[in-house]
C-alpha cells in the first residue's frame, strides 16, 4: 500500500517533531545505574510460565523428568503466533505445573518448572557467520526459531513485525532507545555495556527486513551513551546509521509517538508503521536477534532493572528467564523496610504484582519496588469538574473526560467513536486529574469490555443468520413437499375423473349391448365411482 | 520465602493535583482585586465574602447531608467557597445580608445540588445566584458606592456592617446621597438621554480608561487571571477570545459611530468583564472541554455581552452572557470533538 | 368567500399532496421496530420466553403482546437495553421464563452418541455436526447454549459446560477507597 505519507516519512530523523501531550516526569533512572551490570545467580528453580499470547496458546514440548538442554525448545505457541519458549539453563524439568506467572491478573498458569544441573550446557548452537550475506528469509526464520518478541514491553513476536515489514517493503528501521518511563534504565545499561551488540542487531534486523536506513533513538539525557554508540558504529563500519536524540517527555518512546517525533506523522487508523514504510524495534530486540543470528542463542535472558526506593541495592541485572523475583531482589540486597509495592514494569505502565514468587518474563524490563511514600495515599475520587487537563496532556488527543463518561454508562460504541481504541494507557491523564478519577482503568476495562461485546454481537449475528436460513431451508422443505402432494393428488384427481369417464362409457356400451332396443330417454344411468380409486391423502413417500 | 504485596491498577504514581488545590489556586488568584476592590469601595465587600462564605457552607453541608454525600470531602473541595467568593465579587458591597443568603441559596441549592452536585451541574452557580438577586431585586443591586481612596471612604466598616444586618443605611443622610450608580449604568442612563459617550465620560465615575476604580480592579484580577493561566488551572482560549471579540466588536462599533458606542477600552475596564473573562466564563463545569469549544464558548460570552450592554435591558451583560452560553456548552461540546490520534 | 373557499381548498389540495408525496417518498420497508428489538437480543434462539425463537419474540414485543423481561440469556442488561429502547420500565427477569447464567456451550460425548441425528434436528442454529449412524460433533464456536438438543438426545450424551472466560482487566469501582466506596456500598441505588 503506497500512502502519501509515505515520501514524508522517508524524511525520518532529518528534522524532529512535536507529539501532543506528554508530561516531564522525574525520572529516577540514575539510581539504578550506579552499579555496573551484573549477572543473576543460578536460583535453585527456574519457572518458565506458559503464558498465553495474544489469544495462542503456549504448549509444552517437554515432559516431566525430562532432562533439557540450555536453549532447547520447551514450548509452542500455536498459529498464527508461532514463537518458541527455551530453556534458561541446562537440568531437569520437574514438573509442568501451576505457579505464578507475572501476568496482570495475578492469578497462576501453568509453567515449566526447570532443575538447573548447574552445568549450564548449551544444546547444539548453529552460529552464523556469514550473516551479511546470509538470505534474509534465513534471518526471519532464525528471529523466528529463537523466540524473539519485542522486549520493550510489548513482548509482540518481531518476526511477525519483521515479515509484515518485508510484504509491505519499508525504508526505514527505528531502534527505539527512548526509554521514556521513570526508573528504568535496562535499554540505558544494554546500550551502555554493549553497544557493538545493538548496532549488529541494526544491521540484522535491516538485512532480515530489507530497509535502507537505520535510525537509532536515545533520550538526551543519556549523556555519554551517545558517544558509545558512535564509537561502535564508527568500529562497525556501518556509517549510514544515523543517531537521533530525542526529549524526554513521557511517553516519547512509545512506538507511535517515537514515530510522530521522527516523522511529524501519525500512524492512521488501523495500520501499522509498516504502511508507511517504517519498523520500530526495541535496542534490546534488536540485540537479541542479533544474539540469535550472530551466536544462534536463543532468547533466554534479558536485562532487568531492579530498582526503586524499596530495593536496597537497585542494580541492572541481566537475569534468565524464569528466575524467581525474590532471587533478583535478594542480590540487590533486598527490600528496605518500607516496600510498599512490587510492580513489573515502570510506575506509569507497569503492574503490581501480588508476590515476589512471580518469575522473570521476556516483559519484564523492569521489577520496581515502590515505598509508602511513593504510592502515598490514595484520595477520594471526586466527580469529573471537566477541566481538560487530561485532554491536553494526551498523546493520542483523546478527550478522556468523555471517554471515562461513555463507559461509566455503559456505551462502549460512543466510546469507541471517541477513539478509545486509540489510547495507549500511557497514565498520562490518571497523573494530572485533579478529581483523581482512575481514568486509564476504565479505559483498559473499556477496551476489553468493549471487544468482548463486539464479539458477542457478531456471535449473535452469526446465530441469528443460521437461525434464519435454517427456517428458510425448513419452510422451503415443508413448501416443496406441500407442492408435491398437491400435485399427486391433482394427478389422481385427473386420473379418478378419467376412471369415471371411461367407467360410464363402458357401463353405457355394456348397457347398449345388453339392450339393443334403446329406450328414449335423456337421463343416462349414473354409476356410482368405485370406492377404490379415492385418492389418498397422506401420500407422500 | 517469598513475600506477598498489595497490588493497585497502574499508574502508580500519585496524581499531582486535586479538587481542592485548583479551587484554592482561584481563591488565591482573586486576592489582588479583592484588595482592591477593598480599597476603592470600602470594607462592606469582605463582609458580603465572609457572609456569602458562611451560607454557601451551610447550604452545601445541608445539601450534602440530604444527598447523603460525604461531608468532609465535599466541604474541603474548595467549590462552594470559590462559588461564594465569586458571587460576592458581583454584589454593590452593602447590600443587605439577606442578598447572600438568597443569592448562595439559588446556587448552591438549586443550580449546583438540584443538578447532581460538584461537576453536574449545568450552570455556573455564582451567575445563578447573581442573576435571581440581580432580577429581583434591581434597586438594591445597583446601590454602589462612589470609588475613592481609603481616606475619604464613605462609610466605614463599622457602618458597613450595620448598614448591611439592619438594611438601614447607619448615615444620617439618605442613600441617595451616598449612593453612585456604576459607570455602565451611567452610561446607560445617559446614552438613553440623548448625550454622546463624550459628554458622559466628562463625569466624576469616569476614570483614565475605564470606570474610576473599576479599571483598576479589573487590572488586579486580570494580574491573578495571568497567574492561573501560568499555573495553568485556566487555559487561554476563554479568556482571549471573549476579551477579544469585545474589543474588536467595541472597536467596530465605536469606529462606526463613536458618540453612541464607547470605546472597548471602556468596555474591557468597567464591570465584570475581566472577572467574569478570567474567573467566571472559565469555570471548567458549565464551560466548554476541547480547545476550540472552549475559543467559541469565549467567544460567544463576550459578543452576548456587548449586546447585553448595548441592547439589553441591564447596564452589564457578563452574567446572563455567560448563562446563556453555558446552554450552549454541551451542543459545542459535541461538535467541537478534536480529532484523536491515527484518526 | 369564494376567495376563502378557493385557497383554503388550495392549500388543503397541496398539503395533501405534499403528505401523500412524503408518505411514498419516505416510507419505512418492514417493521423497523422488531429489527431493533430482534437486534438487542441474544440470538441464542432458545425459546424460553415462549416464542419459538428470538424474532418471533421480537414481534411480539413490537406488538405489545409479550413483556420485556422474558428473555433469560440476555438477562439484566438485555432488559436495561430493551427498556431503553422502548422507553419501558425496567423489570426484573420473569423468573417463569428462567434464570439468568453464564453462557454454555453444547458438549457431546462421543463415546456414548450413537448417531440418531435427533440432536442436530433440534438445533435452531445448525450448530451441530453428523449424519446418522456417525458420531456428532457440535462446532463450538456456533453454539448459542441454548439447551434444545438436550432433551431430544436417547443417550444424554450431551452436556452444558461454561463457555471460558478469558481474564480481564476489572472495572474500577466507584471512587477508589475509604469513605465514598463505603457510601456507595451503603447506597446501592446512588449514582454520582
């Protein structure tokens, strides 16, 4: 699809632009980037959750006892997601059984629970060496196999994003290192420590994707990571990767506004940057692929922030998936006495989860332990006094005040007409609400509600259809089977009439012959019908 | 040995402002032109504030109390003391005490309560209460005081009070003597009478730019509005477009015939133009959401003014202006959806 | 007078035919008001109002023969939506018509069917799979939980299972704590 915009948005990086809203929060990264980054211990179990994805359903590929391999296949989703799950280490699975699973609900799932054996063995690794020539399809598969989803939070499977872009032929790749939200510094680290890996992810993801240009985002207040970068693109020889600095203002690194800013466009109404010629990846997405590419290493760490006033050590950890949260925060020291919460993700976005038994996920960007002093204490919400605030700090210019209207009456379709859908539950106007109206609640419920009735409806459309055509096809049936009796009985009725007809000629000639001698008179003798040729009324078999 | 916490819906930071700290912003706001209201009309306006006050309160807590609504929070929302305030703000200052008390009664009762409380309600309670004293009682409500220095008060604030419990005027004078009527009255009266703006504004009442006194209140609220647009509890597209069209209908008519219409200066710095542009159309309730509703409702305040005043039957337009557009808010409201993101 | 009686009857003459134009011009097709009923039910084509399925229904309550709260699957909020429509008093559920449940779907046990076709004859909305002598399956998705092939079945192989509720995030409940939840406990029928 060729849309206008399309030219404009080849001019990406070349000038920066506004997006609407937004707020400057603080930011609070700093404390988790004192120390340099540090690997996770071997907890003594490792639950790797088989959480369902965008409606597919993960399916293990593993038994229990059996023994894995690091980096061995554990689970499948099913289509059209198609990722993989691998195991974090080498050992035994255990069992294949409830636990937490660090999903919003807070409810358990089912996970794989991994033995580790210590010896942390690799399964048969396939690195690929000539990766710059390598077929692109090659690379896409590889993203595919090694279970590589968007790591800034959104955890979409990049290679569906990676071959949607491929059909649709894009120009232009954006590493998305804009690391908006307060507290996590997990991309800042991973840039920091290793940006040779991100700049090789670049390139992996280009030739997987087939764009020209390649922009790499970072906020301004990354200070010396900008030099980093520079430095390894210089050593990578690939100078037409251009590094773009961006404001930090809430939620600039969120994929449509990172766009807005670097294009001045918006992406329409359900499509996606790819019709305009763009992919937006994570840096820590794209480092994984290359990971994946380059070493053929599946996804099975990532790096974590463990931060927040509550952790007496904040630190970034690169940790495997499945490891306990109480393990991370037990080597940054553990809780200071006041934790108060315990949240995945950052304050703005992020969700609290009930215990710290809830293990890592390739979501996890960030585990935050806030205080009591940071939560504070929750006010009364008052009635909406219609002062705006919330409609100018949206970033996707929605007026929230009547949205919240819409579904606290029930009426997901205005809501929906008001672009509910358009929200990206970024806070924003939670934060700045003066009657303290849980505004990005009612919008997450609103959303799903919303959905769900949709469905309903179309489910009851589809009744309503079947139901129909199937009292047509009955009527119809019934009207056939009338139309056919009454043909059968027309049919005797004509053939009792000629029965008749040929009766009284045959009584009259058997009459004449027997009377030779015809008497005048008018009055012919009726005979009366035989009795066994009435036609019958329920014939129809 | 893990450990369990309580878990709440993101964000997780909490909200930077509230109900309260925007109304008391406004209170603060209004301080500069209370003062000088203070000094050019004598202490008879904090009276009608303490007395406007007290019976927004009670009526608020009876309100609450019938609604069964939680008093505290409500009380301590600020809401009812900004509704009195400003109320009062539009009073001559000694008008009897009874004039709060139906004033306060009409707004909080019935245009705020009756109408679902803070946030429901569709007009701006304090223009409510203005308009039904304004409309009942014409002859008290345009008893003002001539506008003078501290110094040369008329009447002190020991007759202000008496003179506002008996209804009685404490002076051995008649309130004839005492009493001025406002330079938009005047100039009313006077325009009726055949005079051309000139000659009127050759009177005493008639100051630099505007009323003696007036447009120096004026000029202190318009310094506490700059300030709420700063804070940002007020956003400019009100304020602007409804000083705008004043002035440049004002400027219109005054060009095309500058004996009858006088100039907008005049317009800007008498009456409640510049409350009602900063404080009253502002109120976010009975206003406008979106920014171009909020352009058309500024707008439409100030040419109702300036016909209210030009055509109408009362010297200023501000309040019914701002009543009638609050009618109109909910239909601008619906055509003025900004387009959302994508869309 | 002949004047008066002239332009009277002339403007009756095109009054009418302005009436008799608007009439053809704007006329409505079917019953629009059973559409919108029909449309606010559940479909599921039960029966358990009474009418042998949801349209039948609808236009009886277009017609004013059958009340609104006879409709179990589409429960509370089915009534809310269908008052508001008709501009009726909200009722409560006719408990003669049945209570109100989560939504079901048909489960067959193909061990115990023996392929009578009994089942797939009963069900208003073809949702169910087979021919005779062949086990019978029903497609999930098309089920409407309406419990008609239940009774038909010779074997009751046929159970009702709840459909599965994905999770959700919750609505957030009016003003967050302390005093006004407990005023809003305390005063169920409130608003505000």
């Amino acid at each position: 699809m060729r849309l206008p915009a399309r030219e404009q948005a080849e001019l990406a990086g070349q000038r920066l632009y506004h997006f609407h809203g937004g707020l400057q929060l603080r930011h609070y990264k700093k404390i988790s980037c004192q120390l340099p980054l540090g690997r996770s211990k071997l907890p003594p179990r490792l639950y790797v959750p088989l959480l369902p994805h965008a409606g597919a359903q993960a399916h293990a590929l593993v038994v229990q006892g059996q023994a894995v391999l690091k980096g061995q296949p554990i689970a499948r989703y099913e289509l059209p997601q198609a990722g993989l799950l691998h195991a974090p280490t080498s050992g035994t699975v255990t069992a294949i059984a409830p636990h937490p699973i660090s999903h919003p609900s807070g409810e358990e799932g089912m996970a794989v629970i991994i033995e580790p054996d210590g010896r942390d063995l690799w399964c048969k690794l396939q690195p690929m060496e000539q990766w710059q020539e390598a077929d692109p399809e090659l690379l896409r598969q590889r993203i595919a196999e090694s279970g590589i989803v968007g790591l800034g939070g959104a955890v979409f499977p990049t290679h569906i994003k990676v071959n949607q872009a491929r059909d649709k032929g894009i120009h232009t790749l954006i590493l998305n290192g804009a690391e908006c939200e307060p507290y996590i510094s997990c991309d800042e680290m991973l840039m920091r420590e290793q940006p040779q890996r991100v700049v090789q992810g670049a390139l992996v993801l280009q030739r997987a994707s087939g764009a020209r240009r390649i922009i790499i985002a970072i906020e301004d207040q990354m200070g010396e990571v900008w030099d980093f970068l520079e430095a390894a693109i210089e050593s990578s020889g690939a100078n037409h990767i251009q590094l773009v600095k961006v404001t930090n203002i809430y939620p600039e690194g969120g994929e449509k506004q990172l766009i807005q800013v670097l294009t001045g466009l918006e992406v329409p109404e359900g499509l996606r940057p790819a019709d305009l010629g763009l992919l937006c990846q994570n840096v820590a997405t794209a480092a994984a692929a290359a990971e994946a590419v380059i070493d053929g290493k599946p996804l099975i760490e990532r790096i974590v922030t463990i931060t927040g006033k509550g952790v007496k050590r904040p630190a970034n950890l690169l940790a495997l998936l499945g490891t306990p949260i109480s393990n991370l925060i037990e080597q940054c020291g553990g809780y200071s006495q006041d934790a108060a919460r315990l949240l995945l993700g950052g304050p703005m976005m992020g969700y609290a989860l009930p215990s710290d038994a809830n293990p890592v996920i390739k979501a996890a960007n960030c585990i935050l332990v806030l205080t009591h002093a940071d939560v504070a204490s929750e006010r009364e919400e008052l009635p909406c006094i219609r002062c705006g605030e919330c409609a100018r700090v949206c970033p996707a210019v929605l007026l929230p005040q009547q949205l919240q209207w819409d579904l606290r009456h029930g009426l997901f379709d205005d809501a929906a007409k008001h672009g509910l859908n358009a929200c990206i539950e970024c806070g924003c106007c939670d934060l700045v609400c003066p009657s303290h109206i849980p505004l990005t609640q009612w919008f997450r419920f609103g959303k799903s509600e919303g959905r769900i009735q949709t469905e309903e409806k179309k489910t009851a459309e589809l009744a309503r259809q079947r139901f129909e055509a199937r009292e047509l096809r009955l009527a119809s049936i019934q009207q056939n089977r009338d139309k056919r009796l009454e043909e059968k009985k027309q049919n005797l009725q004509k053939q009792f009439v000629q029965q008749e007809k040929i009766t009284a000629v045959l009584q009259r000639v058997a009459q004449r012959s027997a009377q030779p001698v015809l008497q005048h008179s008018d009055a012919a003798p009726v005979a009366d019908p035989p009795d066994s040729i009435q036609p019958r009324d329920d014939e129809s078999s | 040995m893990t450990r369990t916490f309580a878990t709440a819906d993101a964000p997780h930071i909490p909200a930077t402002s509230s109900v309260a700290s925007v109304m008391q912003q406004v209170l603060y706001a209004l301080l500069p032109g209370i003062a000088a209201h203070c000094w050019y009309f004598g202490p008879g306006i904090l009276l009608q504030i303490v007395l406007a006050i007290t019976f927004a309160l009670v009526f608020e807590a009876g309100m609450l109390r019938i609604r069964q609504q939680p008093l505290r929070t409500h009380l301590l929302d600020f809401s009812a003391v900004v509704t009195a305030v400003l109320f009062a703000l539009c009073l001559p200052p000694l008008v009897p005490w009874w004039i709060a008390m139906l004033g306060m009664f009409f707004a909080i009762v019935i245009a705020k309560h009756l109408y679902g409380g803070l946030g429901h309600n569709v007009f701006n309670p304090a223009m409510v209460g203005y308009v039904v004293v304004l409309i009942c009682f014409p002859q008290v409500m345009t008893q003002w005081l001539p506008a003078t220095a501290p110094d040369s008060w008329t009447v002190g604030l020991w007759d202000s009070i008496i003179t506002i419990f008996s209804g009685q005027l404490a002076l051995p004078v008649a309130w004839d003597a005492v009493s001025q009527a406002t330079p938009l009255d005047t100039l009313r009266t006077g325009i009726n009478a055949g005079l051309t703006v000139e000659e009127i504004h050759n009177s005493v009442i008639f100051g630099d730019f505007g009323g003696r006194g007036w447009e120096w209140i004026a000029n202190w609220y318009a310094l506490g509005g700059l300030w709420l647009l700063w804070r940002r509890i007020i956003s400019w597209q009100v304020p602007l477009t409804m000083i705008g069209s004043v002035v440049l209908l004002g400027l219109l008519a005054y060009l095309i015939d500058s004996g009858s219409n006088p100039s907008p200066m005049q317009h800007m710095f008498s009456g409640a133009l510049i409350l009602g542009a900063f404080f009253i159309a502002t109120d976010p309730v009975t206003g406008c959401t979106s920014n171009r509703g909020r352009l058309l409702f500024g707008a439409g305040v100030g040419v109702f003014t300036l016909v209210i005043r030009r055509w109408g039957g009362y010297p200023d337009g501000v309040a019914f202006a701002v009543l009638l557009m609050n009618m109109a808010a909910p239909l601008i409201d619906r055509y003025s959806v900004p387009r959302y993101y994508g869309k | 007078m002949p004047w008066d009686v002239f332009s009277i009857g002339l403007l009756a003459t095109l009054l009418g035919l302005g009436l008799g134009w608007a009439a053809r011009r704007f006329r409505v097709g079917a019953d629009p008001v059973v559409e919108q009923i029909n449309q606010l039910l559940p479909q599921t084509q039960c029966g358990q109002c009474g009418y042998p399925g949801c349209r039948p229904y609808a236009a009886a309550i277009a017609a004013g023969t059958a009340e609104i709260n006879q409709c179990p699957p589409g429960g509370s909020t089915g009534i809310q939506a269908l008052a508001d429509l008709l501009g009726k008093e909200v009722l409560q559920l006719n408990p003669e018509n049945g209570q109100e449940r989560p939504r079901t779907i048909a489960l067959i046990d193909e061990q115990t069917c023996i392929g009578c076709t009994l089942c797939i004859q009963a069900c208003p909305v073809d949702a169910i799979l087979g021919a005779a002598k062949q086990m019978h399956t029903v497609i999930e998705s098309e089920c409407t939980g309406c419990d008609l092939c239940l009774p038909p079945c010779p074997v009751d192989c046929i159970v009702m299972v709840e459909r599965p509720v994905n999770w959700q995030p919750s609505m957030p409940v009016l003003g967050r704590p302390s005093s006004f939840q407990q005023w809003v406990d305390s005063n169920p029928a409130g608003h505000s």
